[in-house]
C-alpha cells in the first residue's frame, strides 16, 4: 500500500490563516496569564522582580530590588504550582479534543464519561490502601506509583464507555453519556465507601480529590507528571490527520487508509495517560476538556491539525485562570479548584444540551 490518503475537513487558506493567527494570540494570552499567575497573590511579585528573580537563579545579578520573601514564594511555591497548570491545563483539554473525535460526540469529555471518575478512584484506593495491599508496588514505583495507578484506573473506565457506546459499528451518542453516568456514579460510590475507612488525615485527602487543586504543588510533583503528560501530548498532535478523517465516519477512514482499531486502542491509552497523571496530582477538575474544544472550534473549526495545538494553548489559558480566582477571590484562604471550573463549565454544558436539541441531535 502507499501512503494513506487523508481528506482534511478544513481547506480553505483564509480559515488557515485564521487559524494561526488565533494560535499566535493564545501563545501571547498564555504568556499574560503565565505572568499574572505567579505574580499575583497576597504576595505581590511585579514583572521586573519576577524577571530578576529567575535570572538569578542562573547566577546573574540584576539591579531590579526584590524581597528575600517574594523569591521563595516564587521559586518554591508560584513556579511548580503554575507549570502544573500549565500541564494539567493542556493534558484535560487535548484529551477533550481527542475524545470528541473518538467518539465522535461534542459533548464527550474525560469528566461527563467517568474517566476522571475512574483515575480518581484508584488514586484514592491507593491513599487508602496503599500501605497494605500494594507495599510493594510503593517500593518498586515510588512517586510514579499514584499517577500509574491513576491510569490504569483511567484506561479501564475508557475502555469500558468506548465497549458499552460502540455497537454494530457505530458510537451511540445517549449511551456514552449514560454509561458515563453509570460509572461516575459507582465510582463515587466506591469512594464513599472508601471513606469509611479513613484516618483524618487520609480524609483530607480523599477531600481534596472531589474538589480539585493546584495547591501544594513542589518541583516533584511537576518532575513526576510532567513525562506522562508531555508524552501523550506529543503522540497525539501527531495523530491530528486521521483525527481529521475520522470525523467523516470510520468505514471512510478505512478505506482512506486509517487503521482504525489500532488508531482507537492508541487514543484511549495516550487520554487515560494524560487524565491519570493530572487526576493523580490535581484531583476531579472538571469541564476544561468539554469548554475548550467547542470554543476553538466557534474559532478556528473542526481541523484537528490547529485544534490539538490549540487546546494544549487554551486549556493551561482557563486553567490558570480559574486557579488565580480560586487563589484571591476570599484570599487569604482558597477556593477548591474544582468548584470555580464547575460553575463557568455546568452552565456552558447545559448551553450545548439546548443547542444540540433545537437541531435535533441529541434526545
């Protein structure tokens, strides 16, 4: 056989130039928010002082005045915590975007499916458990052992909607979403009930994953995630074409040339990758993989060549934001993460709900 021949949804030059234009204005954005995130807060850090901070960190003097305060909250506290950001940002709306294309429905996203419900589940098996059923996995794996748990329990609960909303070679729009519902419930059932068993200081935890955050962030954390993050996400931009493809169904696809099934297994794998890591550091973060698809596609369209790459922009954009909210909207105190994506994301869901029903495809 010879090169497989994609068909690109998008084609038209003045949509590409929109399109990187609008690549080019997230970058800048990104940029900003990056800036504003590690610089506001009950400590004030200005541009210049955080500018002189980092450049001293590489042994160069500048004459912009800080404080010995404002660069170990910089350092120890601002940086790791925005760089999760930034990752945790992009691994959630890159995987909405994949999974959107899987399924082939714009309303599939890893929290609405149960994926993030399942990486939560196992992440909170393993605060429960951890110390004894799975001792010595603690010992072989070490810090990667609750991303690599997160996972396994993410690429279960794909698997499981992907096999239940797949049938005689189609995705059943109402069954992905109620096979979501299913397991996002037995989910939360098995962390109730793991939360029987809790010390007090194991119930702070399990908390902290139902509501969601960045706080607490160190560069171990960053050092553990990011290789799990990073990689799914380079191994998906480089699938933008037969995402293209696959939108016009998958008998096409195979006739174009896309090994579909082998294509499916490597997506599911490299999402539930992406959403075990974040889930694993961040907890349940909602929405970010539902909202920022559908706003780049109103953008841009559905090209998958410039919607990956923007998701990965966009999604650490909404991200940061909703953290810098969190962070001062009753500073001192801090607000769950998970809370502030919920309340910009539940009522953006209902929207498309009403949208898809007045055109008649869903319900």
């Amino acid at each position: 056989m010879g090169t497989p021949a994609y068909v690109l949804t998008v084609k038209s030059l003045p949509r590409r130039r929109r399109s990187i234009s609008v690549l080019t204005i997230l970058v800048i954005l990104l940029m900003a928010i990056v800036l504003a995130s590690v610089g506001i807060g009950v400590v004030r850090i200005s541009p210049g002082q955080i500018f002189a901070i980092l450049v001293k960190q590489v042994g160069i003097s500048l004459s912009r005045p800080f404080e010995e305060q404002q660069e170990v909250v910089l350092v120890a506290i601002r940086l790791p915590r925005g760089i999760l950001g930034i990752l945790v940002g992009a691994g959630l709306a890159v995987s909405g975007a994949a999974m959107q294309a899987l399924f082939r429905n714009p309303l599939a996203d890893p929290g609405l499916i149960g994926v993030s419900s399942g990486a939560a589940l196992a992440a909170v098996s393993i605060i429960v458990l951890g110390t004894k059923l799975f001792g010595g996995l603690f010992h072989a794996l070490g810090f990667f052992t609750l991303p690599v748990i997160a996972f396994i329990g993410g690429l279960g609960t794909t698997l499981a909607v992907y096999k239940l909303s797949h049938f005689e070679g189609r995705i059943q729009v109402t069954t992905t979403l109620l096979a979501g519902i299913a397991i996002n419930t037995l989910a939360g059932a098995g962390i109730g009930l793991l939360t029987y068993m809790t010390t007090d200081v194991q119930l702070r935890s399990i908390t902290f994953w139902n509501l969601g955050s960045l706080g607490g962030t160190t560069w171990t954390t960053v050092g553990v995630v990011a290789p799990f993050i990073l990689a799914a996400i380079i191994f998906i931009l480089q699938l933008s074409r037969p995402f293209n493809v696959l939108l016009l169904g998958e008998a096409e696809a195979e006739h174009l040339g896309v090994p579909v099934e082998p294509f499916k297994r490597r997506v599911v794998i490299l999402v539930a990758m992406m959403v075990g890591a974040a889930v694993s550091m961040t907890g349940m973060i909602g929405f970010v993989g539902l909202i920022v698809p559908h706003l780049l596609r109103l953008m841009i369209g559905p090209d998958h060549r410039y919607l990956l790459p923007g998701s990965a922009l966009l999604g650490p954009c909404l991200l940061l934001t909703a953290d810098l909210i969190a962070r001062t909207l009753i500073a001192p105190a801090e607000l769950p993460l998970g809370i502030v994506t919920a309340f910009v994301g539940a009522p953006f869901f209902l929207w498309l709900l009403l949208q898809d029903r007045r055109r008649g495809k869903f319900l």
